[in-house]
C-alpha cells in the first residue's frame, strides 16, 4: 500500500538517505532500524511529509503523494506520531483526540467526530482520562494518546516514530502489544525504533540502514542472522562467528565522521554498550 | 446537558436584552456615548482575540482593518449614497480581503517575526493613507449623512454589531473551526500532523476577525462624522485593540468583552479627567497582568473562586479535603500506570 522509490534527501553535501527503495504491505508492522545517523527519521520524516525529498517518489496505493504536507497526508490516510510527544498541552485529553477526529479523514460535525475520539481513547485504554489536561499524563499516557490522536484520523497506515523510547519495559510491552491490535483491525503501521528488542518482537518486516542505504530488508528472524546487519552494529564479526566466514577486511565505507555513528548492541545481545572495531 | 447549555447561553442573552432596553429608560447622552464607545472597541477586541487568542497569531496590525473599514464606510456613505447598513457591511468585506492579501505573505512567519511584519504592514498602510488623495490624506475625511444624527441608532448599531461579533466569538470556540485554531496556538506542527491546515485556518481566522474589525472601523466612522489616516490607522489603535482581550483573558470568550469594557471606561471616563494618564494605566495593567495573572481578569475571577472554594472546603471539615486529594494524583499520572514514573 505504500511504494518507495530510489528516495533520496541531501542535506547540503550530505547524503542523509539515498537511493532507498522498499514497499509496505498491507496489513503489516514495517520497521526500520540502523545505527545513529543511518537516516531512519530523515526517511521517515520524508514520508511523513516533514522533509522534501531531493528525489524519489512516494507512493500511497499507488498515488504519488511525494512531498504532501503533513494535513493532506492525514487526508490521504497516513497518520503519525512524534518522538518526543507534542500533545496540544492546554487541551483536555478528550479534545486532543477530537482534533484528530475533526480533521481526519473523515472529518465530521461534532456528535460524531466526539464518539470518534472516545473510541480511539478507548482502544489505547485512555478513556478513564478524558477530562484530564494532556501535560500532566506521565510519558507512558501521552505516548498512548499520540497513538489515540493519529488513530481518531482514521488512517490506514499508522507512521509511528519511536514510540517506545522513554518507556520502561512493562510500558513498551504494553505498547507493543497495542501495535499489534492496532494492526490486526486492519491498519498498516510503518514503525522506526532505536530497541532492537521491542522491533524485532513486533515488526513482520524488517528495513536496516546504514549510512543512508538499505542495508538490507526481511523479516526479523533474516535480518538478525545477516551477516552484513551484524556487522554494521557490531563491527566486524570475528571467523567462525554465527557459523560463517566472514571476512576481516571492512567493506568501502561512506566518508561519514565514524563518531557521529553511535554503536548498538545485537538483537539477542545483553543491553550494554559494545564498542565497534572502527573506534 | 440543558443546564450546561443555559449557562453558556443565558448571561449574554440576558446582557444583552438589559441593553436593548436601556436607552428606553432614558439614560444620559454621555453615558450612551461611553456605552457607544465600548461597543466599538469591544467588537474590535473580540475579533482579534480571534486570531490573537484562539489561534495565538499576535498581530499588531488591526489597525489597518479598522482604518480600511472605515475609510470604507466613510467613502461608501459620504460619496456613494450607500445605505450605511450596506456601507458597513461592504467595510467588513473591504477589511477581511485587505486581511487576505497581509495574510498570504505574513502567515508564512510564525511567532515574532509574524507580528513584527504586521508592525511593518500596519505602518505603511498608515503612510500610504496619508498620502492618498482620495482619503483626503492627513487632513482627514468628512462624512456626511442626509438623514440628521441620531445617537440611539448609532447605539443599536454599535450593540448589534458587538452582539454578533460575540455570538461568532462563541460559536468558533463552541465548534470545529475554534478546535483548530486552539490547535494550532499550541503547536502548529503537531496540529498539521492531525490533519489542520494551519496556513489555510490561520487566513480564515484573520479574515473572519478583519471583517468584524473594519466593521467596527465603519460605525466608528459614521458616529464620528470625522475620520484621519493618522487617527484610524495610527499604531495607538494597534496596541488597543490588541490591549484588550490581553487584560480581560486571553483566548476566552467573556475575556474580550471584559477588556473592552475596561479599555472603553478608561479611554472614555478617565481620559477626560486626566489626558494622556490613560497610556500610563495600559502600561501599568500590561506590566501587572503579565508578570501576575497571565490570564488576565478572567483570570484573576477564577483563581478567587479557587481561593474561595478552597478556604470553604477547609471550613467544612477535612474529610472531603481527603477525599478529594486521591483525584488529582490520579490526574496527574493516570490511574493505569506505575509508581515511578
């Protein structure tokens, strides 16, 4: 339902993210992962309508909504939340998610667009919570009430911008959890996260990159046996590693700075920091 | 539902039939004339509380709508022979074009630097004014009617207008349109994310609130009889109007009405008595409601009525005090998730 073609975004000189081409089935979590700087929100942000891109196409059921602003990407069925969460502060929990009722897709007088909006409270388990204002929620409950605000749009592809970060274990699962009811009533999400563990628990599709390129893309369980994706978290995998041969000498890199390039550790691995061998 | 809906309807409704009926009970000129006066500015207030308020676009340019409105009106009547009512009208339309045609290149600003273009703006509509041969230029424009002057008209005229300019301010918080606006006053961005078109509801609000201002310019124009680009268009009228829905409550709708009720007695009452004083008491109300009572009088009612709700539950006995005390933490951090966050 949504197509990416050779989509490219340069910052100046900089290639943030280039040549990058996948395609979101319906129906599916879709995640993208890479090392700091990989260009997973600058892709995002593409799509979502924040950046223009220098080139490429982006294409919603086959439409070119290349460079949509953000509303009529809401019109056209595709939904967002943010990072770090913007809910409109002064506002009621409640009014918050009529805004996205409103002005969703289905827009709507206001009996309608209200029992929009408590349903989608509903479904993130915010509905106990309509009357209070949005800023005094804890993290956990204004992560769910993004969700809630881009869910009262009606979309069909949920644009999800790490949605876990900031959450504790239980939150995430939690989160995760609601990820997956949203996606088996039927809306496609498109999903960026820095936890390794939580995409690799959720997604059914796997995108990674690597200084701006797809580095490569399948299901969790592929990605997290290919070589390549190690390496690029890990650095280069000593012989023998994983059962295979690989070789010690580093492939071409890009001629990034390496220490704007923070080091992940590996799915399964503990949560600690590992250094890489380019350090 | 019906009881909430009294509440809301009721006050302004009930207001506004003491005023309809006042002048039947033969009240003094001067105090019709105060009463004249507010009207007009509270018209104007309440129109940019519209942008100002809901939309939280700080303009500083409405004096270019009020001046165009009553150059209008001024022009329409006194040159045309167009029925006043129509006149005004027209003004308004005048004004929220003129709102359309500032709008398309300001609105491409945010925050500061779209009120600092609207200074901008605001004063060269001023010069240009002055220079104009058609406006008369600096030394003014007279408007003349055939029918003689008659201060009740004028005082339905200006109540009528500022009813309606209320009943719009009401029905915009009331519906989609003021969600929206409210919207993109506390983040622009994430309301585009949820599908407003902050651009397309930000000329929207300006030029509902141009039309209600230069419709105010109008009937000022025509009381007046006597209009000048330096009075109409002049950056003090800026600031009024501007002044107004900032100390009665900003982004409210009672607030607006409050502060041109305020701005209208000093500027009628006190100017009188003490010429230039009343620069002096907006500066002193500005510095006040800024540093104290963001919220303006409005404001300051509702943290009273706190103060007395509260001393009033102390007095009944601690008990509710307790069994109140559970909601707010429940508020604060949701009754679904853990302690430590």
């Amino acid at each position: 339902m949504l197509e990416v073609r050779n989509l490219t975004k340069f910052f100046g000189g900089l290639a943030a993210v280039r040549d990058v081409s996948f395609e979101v089935r319906r129906g599916q979590i879709f995640g993208f992962i890479g090392p700091n700087g990989a260009g997973k929100t600058t892709l995002f942000n593409m799509i979502a309508g924040t950046y223009k891109p220098t080139s490429g196409q982006v294409l919603s059921c086959g439409r070119n909504i290349t460079g949509y602003p953000s509303f009529r990407l809401v019109h056209e069925g595709i939904a967002r939340t943010h990072q770090v969460v913007r809910p409109f502060r002064a506002m009621t929990v409640l009014d918050n998610v009529r805004v996205g009722a409103h002005f969703g897709r289905q827009g709507g007088d206001h009996k309608s667009a209200a029992d929009r909006a408590m349903d989608a409270l509903r479904e993130v388990g915010l509905h106990h919570l309509t009357d209070s204002s949005a800023h005094v929620l804890s993290v956990g409950n204004q992560k769910k009430l993004e969700v809630a605000r881009a869910l009262a749009t009606d979309p069909e592809l949920l644009l999800c911008d790490e949605i876990c970060g900031g959450l504790t274990r239980a939150e995430t699962d939690a989160m995760l959890d609601l990820l997956r009811q949203i996606r088996d009533r039927g809306t496609t999400i498109m999903y960026v996260e820095h936890d390794v563990r939580a995409i690799t628990a959720v997604c059914d599709r796997i995108l990674v990159l690597n200084y701006g390129k797809k580095l490569s893309e399948g299901t969790p369980n592929e990605i997290q046996l290919d070589p390549a994706v190690i390496e690029a978290y890990l650095g280069a995998a000593p012989k023998g590693w994983n059962g295979k041969e690989v070789s010690e000498g580093t492939p071409e890199k890009v001629q990034n700075d390496p220490a704007d390039i923070e080091t992940y550790p590996g799915a399964s691995a503990p949560r600690a920091k590992t250094g890489t061998d380019d350090e | 539902m019906t009881g909430a809906r009294l509440r809301i309807f009721l006050p302004p409704i009930a207001l506004l039939g003491v005023l309809l009926l006042l002048p039947a009970f033969g009240i003094q000129p001067n105090a019709v004339r105060l009463l004249f006066v507010t009207f007009v500015w509270m018209t104007a207030s309440i129109a940019w509380n519209l942008l100002g308020g809901f939309a939280g676009q700080v303009s500083f340019g409405f004096a270019v709508f009020y001046g165009v409105g009553a150059y209008a009106a001024a022009i329409l009547i006194d040159g045309g022979r167009l029925n006043p009512y129509l006149a005004l009208v027209a003004a308004g339309m005048t004004a929220a074009i003129a709102s359309v045609l500032i709008g398309l290149p300001t609105f491409r600003l945010r925050g500061p630097y779209f009120a600092i273009a609207t200074i901008g703006v605001s004063e060269t509509v001023r010069v240009v004014a002055t220079n104009l041969e058609f406006t008369g230029g600096a030394s003014g424009y007279r408007i003349t009617e055939p029918r003689p002057f008659n201060q009740a008209e004028h005082y339905y005229t200006a109540l009528i207008v500022a009813a309606l300019a209320f009943a719009v301010s009401l029905f915009i918080s009331r519906h989609k349109f003021g969600l929206g606006l409210i919207a993109i006053n506390q983040d622009e961005d994430a309301a585009a994310d949820t599908g407003v078109n902050p651009f397309v509801y930000k000329l929207k609000a300006h030029a509902v609130a141009a039309f209600l201002t230069g419709v105010a310019g109008g009937v000022f124009a025509r009381y007046a009889a006597f209009i000048h680009p330096n009075g109409v268009f002049g950056f003090p009228i800026s600031v009024q109007i501007l002044l107004m829905p900032v100390i009665g409550g900003l982004g409210t709708v009672w607030g607006p009405v409050i502060g041109g009720v305020v701005i209208g007695v000093i500027e009628e009452e006190i100017v009188a008595y003490f010429p230039q004083v009343h620069l002096l008491i907006y500066g002193l109300l500005l510095i006040v409601i800024v540093l104290f009572e963001p919220g303006g009088i409005l404001g300051a009612i509702r943290r009273l009525q706190r103060w007395v709700r509260r001393i009033r539950d102390r007095q009944a006995g601690k008990r509710t005090a307790d069994a109140r005390s559970k909601k707010p933490d429940e508020v604060l951090w949701g009754a679904g998730s853990g302690p430590g966050r």
